[in-house]
C-alpha cells in the first residue's frame, strides 16, 4: 500500500531548518527565552533551571515517561496524516489532477468518483479515530505520572521540614513554610495536570504536522513559519513580564497566609487589646498586595494567546494568497492549500496552547522555585556513622554534664560562654536567672535543636553529638513552656509521650500523677474528648497538665522541666509539684523556672548571668550570700508573683 506524501512538485528551499524554530517559539511561549538568553555563556534564567529540575522529578519514571512520548507520537503521526487524506478527497471532487499522488492506493481520476472519495473519507475516520484514541492513552498516563511526581514531592517536602533545623524555622514565618508545604504543592501538582499532558500531545502535533508540511510544499512551509518568530518574541516579551508577577503573587500569598495564621492563633489576644481594626487593616493591605500581583500576572499572561490569534490570522492569509497563486499556476492542486490551511491551523493550536497554559506553567515554575528553596535549605548535620565511634546503645543512668560550653545566635552578640554544670541521677539541678541569660537556650542545646560552638555536652560520659538525635531524645523526658496539642482525644494527647503502645489504665494513671483526671472527666466525653492546639473547652493551665501527663508515660532516665507549670493556678501547682517529686525520684532533673516553688527545693540551684553561671548553692545558701539569685527573690521571685517574704 503507498501512503502518497509527495507533493504536486517540491519548491523552495530544501532542508527548512523547521525543528529549532518550533522549540524555540515553544520555549519562549511558555516564558522562556529561547536557545539564546542573551551574551554567549551566560547562564539560562531561574525560569529554565527550575522548569529543567522539576520535569528532572520525572526521571524515576522514564519508562512510563517514554510510554506517554509513544502514544503522543502516535497521535500526532496520524493527527497530521488527516489534513493530506482530506486534501486527496477534495482533489477527488473537484476532477483530480494528473500529477495528483494516490493516497492508501486510491488514485485520483476525473468526474467525481464517489466511491474513491468514500474510501478516502473512510480511512479519514480511522486515522482521526486512532488519533483520539492514542491522545486519550496519552493523558490518562501523563495524569498517572504527574500524580507520582507530585506525591514524591510532598513525601520529600516532609523529610525535609523533619530534617530542617530549629533555627530555620525560627528565622522565618512558619506561615510562609506552610504555604510552601501545602499552597504551593497543591499549585504544582493543579497547573502540571491541567498543562503537562497538553504541551506533550501539542508538542508531537506540531513536530508532525512540520515535518508533513515540509515534505508536501517547502514553500508553503516556510510561508507558515515565517511568522513563528513573531509569536515568539511577542509571547516572550509579555511572559517574562507576567513570571515576575506570579512570582511576587506567590510571595505575597505566603505573606498573606503567614498573616492569616498568625492572627487566627492569636484572636483572642486580637479581640482582649482591641486590635481587630489594625489586624483588618494589615490584611487588606496583604490581600490587596496579592489582588494586584495576580490581576497584573494574569492580565499579561491573558495577552499572550490574543497576540498569537492575531498573528495566526496573518499566516492563514498568507497561505491562502500564496497557495492560491501557485494553484493558479498549476503548481499545487486545490486539496494541498485546503490541507495547509489545516496544517496551519493545527500547528496554531498548539503554539495557541503554549500561550494559553502559559499563566499556568508560569504559576507552577513560581510555586516550584518556592518550594525548591525549601528543599534547598540547610539541613541539621547528619547523625555519626558507627564506624566514627557513634554512640553505642546501652542503659543510660542519667547523668548530664555542661563543660565549658559556648554558644551565640548571633556571632556579633555572645549568649552562654564558657558554661559548665553537672547533674547527676536522682538530683533536681535549678536553672534561675533574668530573661534573655540563656536558660532556655541550655534545653535547646541538650536536646539538639542547636549545636554547640564550644565545649561539650555528655550524658553519661558520651559526648552527645556523637549519639543519634533520635537516640539522645529517647532519654529524655520534656515538658516545654510552650505547650502543643495536635487534632485528637485527650487520651491520645497523652499517649503521645510514650514510644511504645500504653493502656487505657496507664493513660489514666498518668494523668491522675499529673493532677488530670478530675478535669478530664468533666469534660463531654471524657478521655475520648476532641481537642486541637486551639481548643477552647480547655483552659492553657489543662493543656499544660496534658504535657506533664506525658512526661510520666514517658519514663526517660532524664527529665527536662522549662517552665513546666508557668500557666497553673497556686494550688494546682502545688499539687502537680507533688506529684513530680515522685516523677523526679531516681531521675537526672533539670528544671527551667521563674517561680520560686518550682525551684526552692532543688538540690543545686544555677543563677544565670551574661551566660555564665554567676551563682550556685542551695535556696537557703543563696539567700543567705546576698547575691544574683537574692535581688531575683526580692524582685518577686516567690510563689504569689509579688512581694517576696521573709528570708528563711
């Protein structure tokens, strides 16, 4: 069987360098800039490197990948075949031609042959057919790879924020960190399934359609594609303008989401100092900044696919004037000027495409770059190998000792400098001082959230940036000053401190310890009670009983108080004192504290200054020097807040 691809005659130039000239106006459609971005070496734009690396995502999947290209291929092989098996029909109508080529044997004749034409048309109807069908294959596999792609990404996205150290959430908005794990993955994974399948399908039709069209009439081709570059640099032009819109519309949806996050956590301290107008203000004036980054990205974006129908219009123009004259020459025949204006017109769609997704592909490069800042960022420094003398797992007495440790957030402003304690197992070691010497600063460094600077931690002799982070933490019991409550029961809050799987009755006898049960069982379904961070059917005092509770399921050889009963009433946390004698007994305690109950029976008690230890001794010792820790006292360092009693 012949499939007749030639043409009446070839003219023009052979060999039109078409292929480039497709990937260049694809590229710039889509806001690149084309093989050349300016001076020769000059490195490709944040556009490129992160289009580059998110399609490199993909790499897992190549074969499946390679599957979609085949089927696209498929597709847009007999996409272009159509166009010339319509062509050959209207030849078959209008009388043929002498030199007219024979399509899938059916030869051209005079008059009108209709049962030539009606096979013509049939094997039209198969070839569209088979088209529709590969194209549907096509997107349902593309869907399948991008649903891997973006699952990967947010598996990767999550280590990473597990693996990020706590002085990089510190140092930025945890709303914008969530909008980079949530808003701009979503925004990924939306744009490349509405675009990737479609650039795919419309990237083959086009090759196809270039290759068929050069091989019919070289003139005609390049009439075409004379206005390619055109469409180029007109889409180019408007996508770069629109890339730095979406991405200040990505940057001021962080801000506004940061924004939005924070004031929802802090409604009733908004509502009690009556800042509700000034919170309103501060986001309009976010939500305004993102209305106009996006009106701006997309009103630009929007120009790009009327620039490229005008500039379609000029080429079907074109094809029909210089067609028309080489018809009138004898030259071409009637049916190869209708399939050339097919052919133009498919080759319009998918550059039309390219400019159509362009807001979307544009949105999703912002979001990636976002996100791949996230991925980028330093990561905490990984755990020892065995091999380099790690920590060896054995039973951990307790014991904890500072030795001349040094540390800074900010190099230019020194904090603890030249630091040691020790703390040995079955002692409550005090840590007292103003606010800002570093006390807190200490549970940080021992639990690993910073590295020290200087000097060195040990926990039973082992220098505990040689143990596992998961390790060291295992051993250590905290109850922090901030508290967190995740979305679940009561019972499930406080089985959270436990690694192992716990009872009902051991849940219940934690928080009886912890002074809990009484409370818990007012609440309207007890244990089984749903509460989150924001709960608001308990108090701040009930959620930090939640945490000492998981303190006592926890059972680690070391216990790490900072601030633990800051939000208790007097009695309540006399109480929970009590109970924590019992928790603290045979364990290494270090307690963080501003509260004179909390500390007036420790063993040793620490008075911080300047980051240095500038006191230590019992209460009663230290009261009695007349000291740091006495102008602490006296300054309302006692139970009740206020006034200091009487030296004992």
């Amino acid at each position: 069987m012949y499939l007749g691809f030639r043409p009446v005659r070839r003219e023009g130039v052979p060999g039109v360098a078409t292929g480039r000239t497709l990937a260049d106006a694809a590229l710039v459609a889509v806001g690149g800039n084309g093989s050349r971005s300016g001076p020769k070496g000059r490195r490709p734009t944040t556009f490129r490197r992160t289009a580059i690396r998110l399609l490199g995502l993909l790499a897992p999947r190549r074969r499946t990948v390679l599957l979609a290209l085949a089927l696209g291929a498929a597709s847009a092989g007999l996409t272009a075949l159509g166009p010339r098996l319509l062509g050959h029909a209207t030849d078959l109508v209008v009388g043929g031609s002498p030199g007219a080529p024979a399509v899938f044997g059916v030869p051209a004749a005079s008059g009108v042959p209709f049962g030539a034409v009606g096979r013509v048309l049939c094997w039209a109807l198969l070839v569209y057919t088979g088209a529709a069908v590969c194209a549907l294959l096509q997107a349902r596999v593309t869907l399948r790879v991008i649903g891997h792609l973006v699952h990967d990404l947010r598996a990767r996205v999550e280590r990473k924020t597990a693996h990020l150290p706590l002085s990089h959430l510190d140092g930025r908005p945890r709303g914008d960190t969530l909008s980079r794990a949530t808003h701009d993955v979503d925004n990924i994974a939306q744009s490349l399934q509405q675009t990737l399948g479609q650039l795919v399908g419309s990237t083959m039709t086009a090759v196809g359609v270039v290759v068929v069209m050069s091989w019919t009439s070289p003139l005609l081709t390049l009439v075409a594609l004379v206005t390619v570059p055109l469409s180029g640099t007109v889409a180019a032009r408007l996508a770069r303008r629109a890339q730095r819109q979406f991405k200040a519309q990505r940057a001021a949806m962080g801000a506004l989401t940061g924004y939005a996050e924070e004031t929802y956590s802090g409604h009733a301290l908004v509502t009690v100092f009556d800042h509700r107008e000034q919170a309103e203000r501060r986001f309009a004036r976010h939500n305004g900044d993102f209305h106009r980054a996006s009106l701006k990205a997309q009103y630009l974006s929007g120009l790009i696919p009327v620039a490229m129908a005008s500039v379609a219009s000029l080429t079907f123009v074109l094809i029909a004037v210089v067609g028309g004259l080489r018809v009138a020459a004898g030259a071409l025949t009637i049916g190869t000027v209708q399939a050339f204006v097919q052919y133009a017109r498919l080759l319009g769609q998918p550059l039309g495409q390219f400019a159509g997704t362009a807001n979307l592909v544009q949105s999703a490069v912002a979001s990636a770059e976002r996100v791949f800042e996230l991925l980028d960022a330093e990561e905490e420094p990984p755990d020892p190998r065995p091999a380099a003398g790690a920590w060896t797992p054995r039973p951990v007495r307790g014991q904890v000792v500072f030795d001349r440790v040094r540390f800074s957030y900010d190099p230019e402003r020194p904090l603890i400098q030249d630091l040691s304690l020790t703390a040995g197992p079955g002692t409550t070691t005090a840590v007292v001082g103003p606010t800002g010497a570093g006390k807190s600063t200490l549970v940080n460094l021992l639990l690993r959230f910073h590295e020290v600077q200087g000097g060195r931690i040990l926990l039973d002799g082992t220098d505990i940036s040689r143990m596992p982070r998961g390790e060291l933490r295992r051993h250590i019991c905290t109850v922090l000053q901030d508290t967190w409550l995740f979305t679940g029961t009561v019972a499930e809050n406080i089985a959270y401190g436990s690694r192992r799987e716990v009872t009902r009755e051991q849940i219940v006898a934690a928080a009886r310890a912890a002074r809990l049960d009484r409370l818990v069982r007012t609440l309207p379904d007890g244990y089984d009670t749903l509460i989150s961070e924001h709960a608001t059917q308990i108090s701040a005092g009930e959620k930090q009983l939640i945490t000492i509770a998981r303190a006592f399921l926890a059972d680690a050889p070391v216990l790490v108080l900072d601030e633990a009963t800051s939000s208790l009433d007097a009695r309540t946390e006399a109480l929970v004192q009590e109970a924590m004698r019992e928790l603290r007994a045979g364990r290494t305690s270090l307690v963080v504290a501003h509260r004179l109950a909390t500390v007036r029976d420790a063993d040793a008690i620490l008075v911080m200054a300047d980051g240095r230890i500038a006191e230590r001794g019992r209460h009663a010792e230290l009261l009695a020097a007349g000291g740091v820790y006495t102008g602490l006292y006296e300054a309302g360092f006692s139970p009740s807040g206020h006034s200091a009693p009487e030296r004992t």
